[in-house]
C-alpha cells in the first residue's frame, strides 16, 4: 500500500512537485527499494529541462506520447510509414521505458505504474485544456459529451490503433495496456477499448 507521500506523487503531475513528494518519501525511510526504481525512472523521464521554463523539466513520457499522436495517421501514407516507426522508436528508447520493462519484477510493476500515470496525465490535461475542447478556431467550446468523444477517440487512435497499424504492439505494449485501464476506470459504462483486430472481425 501507498504511503500518503507516494499516493501523492503518482496524482501529481508537475515533475519538481513529484521530485519533492518522491525526496520525502526517501528522507523518511520509506520503501527504499522501490523509492530507489522511482527515483530511476523520475531522472530518466525528466532529464531534460524545460523549454519553456527552465525550473521545470520536460516530460519524455509525454513527449512519445506526442510523437505517437502525431503520427497515428502515417500508416496509409506512402513514406509515412517507415519514417513514423523511426520516429517513435528514437523517442521510445529516449524514455527508458524498455530498460525497466526488462527488469526485474518491481522495476517491470513501477514502470507501468509511471507509464499509466503518463496515460492519465495526458487526459487529464486535455480536459482542463480549452484549446483541446474548442471548435472553430476556439469561438466555441464543445459539449462535455463531445469532449469525452473526441479523448476516447484520440485515446484508441494514439495507444491503441496505432501501435496495430504500425507492427509496433509490443514495443508500445505498455502504452496500449495503460491506455486500455485508464479507459475502462474513466468510462466504466463503455464497452472495454477492442483491439484493431477484432474489430475487424
């Protein structure tokens, strides 16, 4: 079980608040093993600093993110398909996320945890983000109902489709898997996210 510190930090979003939730927990003796994994995975997610404030870091998790959403198309394009795989696959080894997937069993259950934390970053700032529920060049806002549509149909197409369309399942296996909880704890009355396969059938 979670102490408070760590229940915390897996809700927090901003990295330098995570670091100082993460900081206490380690200065208070907690779970020391997997503290250590955490601060691993927190040093390699955010080892960058961030461009647009240099206090802050940037996110590698959600920057792949971001790579795969903007490629989730590429798949039916001539060229697009090789140079999307190469793409993602440069921002995928930037993360680390294979390393621990191939770990021992703590560092295989903390990377899925952080990947799902990812997941459920993204969603939630795009629903507090206006821009991401505007039309028309942000005159109008859309219906909550159109906003849930709209994030259940980029949460399919960006973790889900395109992983299948590109070869790339298990390299993105932790992605896909995180995007498939997150949707059935946010949208308990839908019918679980099917893979592109069986949909076909």
């Amino acid at each position: 079980m979670d102490t408070p510190a760590i229940a915390s930090y897996y809700k927090e979003i901003e990295p330098m608040k995570r670091k100082a939730l993460l900081d206490q927990s380690i200065a208070e003796g907690e779970d020391p093993e997997a503290n250590e994994i955490r601060k691993r995975i927190w040093e390699t997610r955010y080892r960058d600093k961030s461009a647009a404030d240099p206090q802050s870091r940037a996110d590698r998790f959600l920057g792949l993110w971001m790579v795969m959403e903007f490629n989730r198309n590429a798949s039916g394009k001539v060229f697009g398909r090789s140079r999307a795989k190469k793409e993602i696959r440069k921002e995928l080894e930037k993360t680390g996320i294979s390393e621990f997937a191939n770990g021992s069993a703590l560092e295989k259950s903390l990377i899925y945890r952080e990947v799902f934390h990812m997941v459920k970053a993204y969603s939630e700032l795009c629903e507090t983000d206006k821009s991401y529920g505007s039309t028309l060049f942000g005159i109008f806002t859309m219906k909550n109902q159109d906003l849930t549509a709209k994030l259940k149909a980029d949460i399919y197409d960006t973790a889900i489709r395109l992983p299948y369309d590109l070869e790339l399942n298990d390299e993105l296996a932790l992605v896909t898997r995180a995007a498939k909880e997150l949707f059935e704890l946010k949208f308990p009355e839908e019918l679980p996210l099917a893979d592109p396969a069986e949909r076909k059938k």
